[in-house]
C-alpha cells in the first residue's frame, strides 16, 4: 500500500523545520510551542525543555521581554513582520547578541501565533561587560541605527544620558 503524498510533505517539512541551520520557533501568545534543535542549543536547552515555556526565560531581565514585545507588537500589527538585534540570555546566565526575525500569522493579534529565526551573532557582537537593563535598551536601539536624539526622545530621557 502505498503512502498518500501529503504524508511525504509533512514529514519532510517538519525534518527541514528540525535540521535548520539557524534557530526556529513557533510561539503561541508569547510560549513556545515548538523549537528547532539550533533554537534549543543556542540557549543551552533540548527542544523538549523549551515545550510550553514563555520566552521571557530566554531574555535577561522581564522588563526587557515586556520592552521588547511592546515594539514587536507594535511593528508587527503594521506590518505582520518584526526583527532587530538584542542580547539575550543562555540557560548558563551567560547574555549574548542574536538577531531575531519573526513572521506573524495574524496582524490583528500577532502573538496569538507567530515564527521565529534566531541566529547568534556574538561572533561579530559580543557582550564584554555588565550593562544594565537601561544600557542594553540603548545598546540595542544603537544597534538598530537610531541616533542619540531618538534613542532619547523613545525612552523618555536626555541626550547626554545616551551618550554617557
């Protein structure tokens, strides 16, 4: 008896999913619901682990999970895509610099569903000091391109604080 082709598709997709050279996630309302094993790996995990969990445990601190959805959110009911460069947390406590792209299901309510790449980039971006959660939002907005004036005026201080 043979097998029906739809059954070939799915296996090969979820093996193309699993094998991808960079971090996949597919995340329901902010948890994950299913990871690739370069996404597990990268943060110290085995794909089983991550099962179920929300991902703030994979940021440094929750204020910046919270920061940083908020602007996802944001960018992601505009256009149904999101993607920048953060430092995040492995299971060590050790941070490191990823760039992050995701593709939501729904503009209406972009985390209900949503796919994930993440690739370590901390070859090329390392964290060599302690920064706090203030300093990695300015880190991160650098990194993005944004000038002093607007990283100011976004987090609602001055200037030569960015600067200093």
């Amino acid at each position: 008896m043979s097998r029906p082709s739809n059954a070939v598709d799915e296996a090969s997709l979820s093996l193309v999913f699993d094998l991808a050279p960079v971090g996949l996630c597919v995340s329901q309302d902010r948890q994950i619901r299913r990871c690739n094993q370069a996404f597990a790996l990268m943060f110290g995990y085995e794909p089983e682990q991550l099962a179920g969990c929300s991902l703030a445990q994979l940021y440094p601190s929750v204020d910046e999970f919270e920061q940083i959805g908020a602007q996802g959110l944001q960018q992601m009911q505009a256009s149904g895509r999101y993607s920048d460069e953060r430092i995040m947390k492995h299971r060590s406590g050790r941070l490191f610099w990823v760039h992050a792209a995701g593709q939501s299901l729904s503009r209406e309510t972009p985390f209900a569903c949503a796919v994930w790449m993440f690739e370590d980039i901390s070859a090329r971006r390392a964290v060599t000091t302690d920064l706090t959660v203030r300093e990695r939002e300015i880190v991160r907005q650098l990194a993005a391109g944004q000038s002093s004036k607007q990283i100011a005026r976004v987090l609602g201080i001055s200037p030569r604080t960015v600067e200093g």
